[in-house]
C-alpha cells in the first residue's frame, strides 16, 4: 500500500506513523553537521601572521567550537602561547606541535603554511569567529533535538514529560551563555523565603556563602566579598593598593588553609585547593613576591632592595617563604599581557583550577581631563569599560568574587575635602561595580612644610596655626582610610587603617570607625 502524504501542517497518517515510528526521517541520517572548515582555516591563518588578531575573538571563541578537531588544538595552542606573552607562528608552533602527533591526520606541519595561504585580514577576523561559534551553536542544537526526540520516545523511561521540559529548558539556558544560571521566574514571596534561608544558615550555622578576610576593617568595609560581585578598589597612585589587595589575597588563602591544616590534610593538597589567583596586570611577579616578603618577615622593603641583611633578617624571610609555600594562593605575571585578553586568561585558568576569590591589579583609568578620548598606559576608555564589563560577566558565569584595582584621578587634590568619590574613578568600571572603595592617605594631600606667618598676622595667633598644622601632620602620617563611596548591599562609610611605609603594609587602627 502507498504510503498517505502529509497534512497541511506537514504530519504523516496515522498508518505511517505506526510502521516508522522510532526511525530517523528520510534523508536526515545524510545531512552532515553544520562546520565552516574554510573560516576556520582562514582565521587561524590570520592569527598565525597577527596575533593581535586573537583579541578580536577572544572573548568568546573557544577551541571547542571549532568542528574540525586538529583546528580547535592549533586554536587551542595559539591562545595558550598568546596568553601567556609568547609568540605564536608557524615557526614557534611548528616546534611545538612537530613531536605531538596532532598534525598527523592533515600531513603534518606543512598544513601551517597552508593555513597561512588561506589567511584573511584582522577587520574580518570577528566576523569569520562568528560563523564559526554559530555553527558550532547549530550543531549544538543538533545534538539537543537528538537528545529530546529520544527521550519523549521514551528513550529514559525514568524521565517523564515534566522533567524533559526541565531538562530541555536547561540544556537550552546553557547553550545560551547562561554557564548553568537558568533564567527562573518566582514570586516575591519565593524569593523572599530562599534568602531567608541563606539568612537562617548563616544565623544558625555560621556559614555565609562570602568570603571573609580575617582583616576587621576590611570585612567591615566591604561586608565580605560575595560570589557574583564585583568590587573595585580604587586610589591615586602610591596610594598603596596594591599592598591591601595582596594582603586580602593572602589572607583570604590564609582563612581557607586554617581549617585544612587542622583536618591534617598534607601541604600539597591544600595548596591545590579552590584559593585565590592574582592577575598582576602592574607589577612583575618578583616585584608582588618582594613586598609580601617585606610583610610578612617585617622587614624593610628598603632593606630587601639593598641586600642588607642580618642574621635575623635571613631567618624571618625564610620561614615567611615556608609559610607561603603550602597557600592556595596563585600570582600570574601578566605585566605584558594587554586588558582586552584577561578575561580569556581569566576564564582559562578557572577551567583548570577553581578558585574562591580572583583579584586583578589592575585596570587602567584616564585623567578626567582626557574625557575619553586619549590613552594612558596603553588601554583606553573603552577598552577599560569593556574589559570591566567582560570582568562582570565572569563574575556571574562561575559565581565568584573578583576584586578589581584600578587608578583613580587626582581631581580630589583641588578640593576642599580630599577624600575620593565615584566620579574619580567614572572611566573605570564604577557604574559596574557592587561595591567601590577607596584606600585614601590623608598625608599625600597635605603640605610638608609648615605655614607661613600672614603680613598681619599676630605671633600668637600664628604659633597655634603652626601648632595646629604639626599635630595634624603627626596625626595623618601613618593613618589610610578605606572610603566606601558605593554599596549595592550595605552602608557606605569611612573605616581607619594603619599604613605600614617601611613594609608598604596594613594593620588595623583603634575601633576601625570614624
């Protein structure tokens, strides 16, 4: 019997349905998935000739998406040099690859000269990454509609209509960028009840999903650092930012080790633990290394610059290296590495290794003056706005911390009260930020010298101006504020420290209030 056409809309009859049912539809098993090997090749060509290219498409483009393997390893291997300041050629990669065998099955290293002949130029790069990420997201799709047909057949039994909507709306939420986050819609009242019970866990057991400092003024000032959140920390520079931030990094993996070693867990194994990894985007990795050791041996960064050490000098610094040795604390040197690759570095390095808090130092920022329009440091407006915004997007992705340091202007300096506020810093990521603090040092915007006496001004009346000025001299020359200008979740506030100017380090101060 001749088999019924469809309907209208494209269903078979009923006699059909029955004798097929269970088998892929005629002419689907011949379909082949959707894959641009042309963009593909053209675009590794093009990185190859100009790794600048890899800027372009590193925000989003990973090996994965491409559909021939051997390209997503050579993608893979370009990024890896890239990200880690080296460079990547045909010649370097040549080296690399040659002993490897991931050549073998396109005849081997000469397929990077053909890569390089099918190169195109760096404008198009963006627009060939695009094709490719989107063949991939078909395929994708491919892969879940298998998925879906299979099982409404009943190909899980355990599964029943509900729970494969579910498990649909997942897999789908994940395939759009929503790294697992799914998109749900609840009453106020829902909502209200989870977060009464993040409250009543924290209330009852004293676990808070933020991650604490140990350092009072600190916790005060930011009321821990909560996964999702972006914290920016800011000052003018030598404001010494960066010393607080390696200290919190320190003693954040400091707070994590504490239980570990009291569960006797071996040193290796905790230093492998979900810890914190600093993005040094400033300073070179010996450069973080010699002020943690002024800290953390108490002695003077003068003295550690100058080699003149004692006997007593010698035997702090080495048991403050023995001390670091089992942390989970990772510093990555990325003093040559542009803004606009860190989030791929970022990204890179928590696939391979969790952490609990991620802390760069730092985005740069422009003088208000600039309005935007210049360059500083290399990195300009928007590139700084838009790494913060890549960097806000991480944050939510793997549901971590990030604390974020940044430059703030010297317009303070031209008022009456120096302290900083969120216009210094409105060319770096402020509007992004949940939280935005300040390390402030009231000594930098005063004058040293004492005032001088006024034509007619009485001697009297000028001795206790000049008396006045030294008590307040003496009385700001070890003091630093934190000045929390911005708080999505909290009170903002002013909150004393202690700066430490041998050690280029912090301690608490009095009742850390003001």
């Amino acid at each position: 019997m001749n088999a019924e056409p469809p309907d209208s809309f494209g269903r078979w009859g009923e006699s059909r349905g029955r004798a097929d049912r269970g088998k892929p539809l005629e002419g689907v098993s011949l379909r082949q998935p959707p894959s641009n090997l042309q963009a593909e090749q053209s675009l590794l060509g093009a990185l190859l000739c100009n790794n600048r290219a890899f800027e372009r498409v590193a925000d989003f483009l990973e090996p994965r998406h491409f559909a021939d393997p051997v390209n997503g390893r050579i993608y893979q291997r370009i990024s890896e040099r890239i990200l880690d300041g080296q460079l990547a050629d045909a010649v370097t990669l040549k080296a690399d690859l040659e002993n490897s065998g991931i050549l073998d099955e396109v005849g081997g290293t000469p397929y990077l000269a053909q890569l390089i002949t099918a190169m195109v130029g760096i404008l198009t790069v963006p627009e060939y990454g695009r094709a490719i990420y989107d063949c991939w997201v078909r395929r994708q799709l491919i892969e879940i509609g298998e998925s879906v047909v299979n099982n409404a057949f009943g190909g899980d039994p355990a599964l029943n209509g509900a729970m494969q909507i579910e498990q649909t709306e997942r897999m789908l939420s994940e395939l759009g960028g929503q790294s697992g986050r799914r998109s749900r819609v609840k009453s106020a009242g829902e909502w209200m009840r989870d977060a009464n019970g993040i409250t009543d866990s924290i209330y009852r057991l004293g676990v808070s999903p933020a991650v604490f400092t140990g350092m009072p003024a600190v916790d005060r000032a930011t009321g821990g650092f909560w996964p999702s959140t972006f914290t920016l920390l800011a000052g003018i520079p030598g404001a010494g930012k960066t010393a607080l931030a390696v200290q919190i990094a320190y003693a954040v993996a400091n707070q994590i080790r504490r239980p570990a070693e009291e569960d006797w867990m071996a040193p290796e194994q905790i230093k492998r633990l979900p810890g914190v990894a600093v993005f040094s985007l400033e300073m070179s990795g010996e450069e973080l290394g010699t002020r943690l050791n002024a800290w953390r041996a108490q002695v003077p960064l003068e003295t550690l610059l100058t080699g003149k050490l004692d006997w007593a000098s010698s035997a702090a610094l080495a048991q403050a290296e023995s001390d670091a040795l089992s942390l989970p604390l990772r510093i990555y040197d990325c003093s040559t590495m542009s803004v606009a690759l860190l989030g791929a570095k970022i990204r890179m390095h928590l696939k391979r290794q969790p952490e609990r808090l991620i802390v760069v130092d730092h985005l740069l920022v422009l003088d208000a003056a600039d309005q935007g329009k210049s360059k500083t440091g290399g990195a300009d407006a928007a590139t700084v706005a838009k790494a913060a915004r890549d960097l806000k997007q991480l944050a939510k992705a793997f549901n971590l911390p990030l604390l974020v340091l940044t430059h703030a202007t010297r317009a303070s300096a031209a008022r009456t009260n120096p302290r900083p506020t969120q216009g210094d810093v409105k060319w770096a990521g402020e509007g992004d930020a949940d939280t935005l603090f300040f390390v402030h040092r009231p000594v930098m915007f005063m004058g040293e010298q004492p005032p001088k006496q006024g034509d007619r001004e009485s001697d009297e009346k000028y001795a206790a101006r000049r008396l006045k000025h030294m008590n307040e001299w003496d009385g700001v020359q070890n003091l630093a504020e934190l000045v929390v200008a911005k708080r999505r979740q909290g009170k903002t506030g002013v909150y004393r420290m202690q700066f430490n100017g041998k050690f280029t380090s912090f301690s608490e101060w009095g009742d850390n209030g003001v």
